[in-house]
C-alpha cells in the first residue's frame, strides 16, 4: 500500500514538472442582481446594482490544457432592504447596494491549441559583403615566375519574421465563496420607530462558470478577456416574529443572486525555460578563385 501511494506521488510530480504556472491581475466590472421573495409573492428587484471588480487569479497548466485555479476578488451582491412596519414591507421599503465583500474563487479551467490570428510572412533579406583578399598564388612557367592577386565576394543571408499573434479558447467552472459574518437580517431598537433591515444576497457560496480568451504575441502569453456567469447556491432565508394587537405574525424574506462580469488581465507566467540547443554551423572551403591556382605552360 505504502509502495502503490508512493509510486502515485511520484507520478503526480512528474506529470506537474510538465506544467506552467500564471498568475493573472485583473480588472474589470461586475453586474449582479439580488432578488427577494417577502412573504413567498414573487420575486422582485429592489435596486440597480453594478460595480468595479479588482482581482488575481492564479493557475497551474498541466501539458494536457487543463489548469486548477485559484482567485480573489472584489464582489457586490449585497442588497440592504430596509422597512418599519412588517404588514407593509412589500411596498414600503427602502433598498441600496450594500458593503463590498471579497469573493474566494476555485475550479478547473482548460485551455485549447493555440489557434493561429494571422498568416506568418517571413521575409528574407540578403546582403552581400564584398572582401578584397590579398592573395599572392605563385606558379613558374618558361623559366619565368609569376604572381597574381585574387579578390572573393562572401554573400551572408538572414531571415527576418513578423511578430505572429494566436488567441486560446478557455472555458472554466467553479465555487465561489464569501467568507463574510453579516447577519441576514438587523434591527434598528435606537430609532424612534421600529426599523429592520434585511442583507438580501447574503449567501456565502456561488457556482462560476464562464469563458477566457488568451491572446499570445510571438508564443508568450500578452493579455486575457474573461467572461463569467455566476448564480448563488441556495437562498438566505429568514423568518422573524412580531406580534400586533396581542397576535403573533411571521414574516419570511428571502433572496437569490445571479450576474456576470467581465474582466482584462495580463497575465504573468513562471515556466522553466528549456536548455538552448548548441548550433554548429561548418564551413565549407569552394574551390573557386581564392583557392588554389595552378597554371602550367611548356609542358610543366
């Protein structure tokens, strides 16, 4: 047993040693919409909510595509729905956003092949660069002696390449969870009249899902779009007593929260470079002018 769980951890390694990791700052907007229920009639939407949502997000790319995550950032569904008397506070009520509240995120993401933005144009550009060699190539010829100097021309190539773009598809799915302490619902005892105050969207854990694009420039990660829905799991609901004219009467608030946002990241990745491979290049020595030179005359 000892001998199988070591064997799995060593596997586990080995298949991680294969991965990147990428943490992500990102910034964009957030759109929620809290819902409540009083008294079980139908739900409605109090108030207009959007906001600005600040974050990181960071994942660890396995070499199959797929990537554990894991994030915080800003979140806003709080609804503060405030009322005095309970027979009226279906209609009588005041609502506005409430407190800004960090969000933990985790889940699984994959990353798709790189699909390409753009045709690669190489372009080639050749220069040539003319050497003038002093080169003395003695030879006799009729009992004389003679000598002759030889110029060569060495033409040098290289090939230029266009910056090349790629965009990666990435769906994702997760939870979300808000470790926050508010209570559901508050009461007012220091105002002249009786006041209560229910935190609508009060709901610690949400479903994620949504989907990232990553453009890469020249192979390397350059920015990420990311769209994500999320909808709360559950609902905070809450029930408190009051009694009118000696009789007791219940009155249950409840709410449900559901949105998307949308953000731009840069993101940073942290991968072990693999080892430059040594290029030799061997030259070749043409047996043109610059050579060798032999001339013969008279028979020699």
């Amino acid at each position: 047993m000892r001998r199988t769980a070591l064997l799995f951890v060593i596997a586990v390694f080995g298949y991680a040693a294969n991965g990147q990791f990428t943490l992500t700052p990102q910034a964009g907007f957030e759109i929620p919409s809290t819902k409540i229920s009083y008294n079980h009639l139908p739900y409605i939407h109090p108030v207009g909510q959007s906001s600005g949502q600040f974050g990181i997000r960071a994942d660890y790319q396995f070499k199959g595509g797929f990537a554990p995550f894991a994030g915080i950032v800003t979140h806003r569904p709080l609804v503060s729905y405030n009322f005095s008397d309970p027979k009226t506070g279906m209609t009588d009520y005041t609502s506005a956003e409430g407190d800004l509240l960090v969000q933990l995120q985790a889940g699984l993401q994959y990353s798709s092949k790189p699909i390409s933005l753009g045709k690669k144009t190489p372009t080639a550009k050749t220069t040539t660069q003319k050497t003038s060699s002093t080169e003395h190539f003695y030879y006799s010829s009729c009992g004389r002696k003679y000598s002759e100097t030889r110029s060569c021309t060495e033409k040098k190539s290289c090939t230029s390449q266009k910056s090349s773009w790629a965009m990666r598809v990435q769906p994702s799915a997760g939870i979300g969870y808000v470790p926050s302490s508010k209570p559901d619902m508050e009461k007012d005892y220091f105002a002249t009249s009786p006041g209560y105050s229910y935190n609508a969207g009060n709901i610690s854990t949400e479903f994620i899902g949504g989907m990232g694009f990553e453009f890469d420039r020249n192979q390397k990660k350059f920015l990420t779009l990311r769209v994500n829905y999320f909808k709360s799991l559950g609902n905070n609901e809450t029930s408190f007593t009051t009694q009118t004219s000696g009789k007791e009467e219940t009155t249950t608030l409840k709410s449900q929260v559901s949105g998307w946002n949308a953000s731009l990241g840069i993101p940073i990745s942290f991968a072990k470079k693999p080892a430059a491979k040594k290029s030799t290049t061997k030259s070749q020595k043409s047996h043109h002018s610059c050579c060798q030179y032999y001339k013969s005359r008279c028979g020699f």
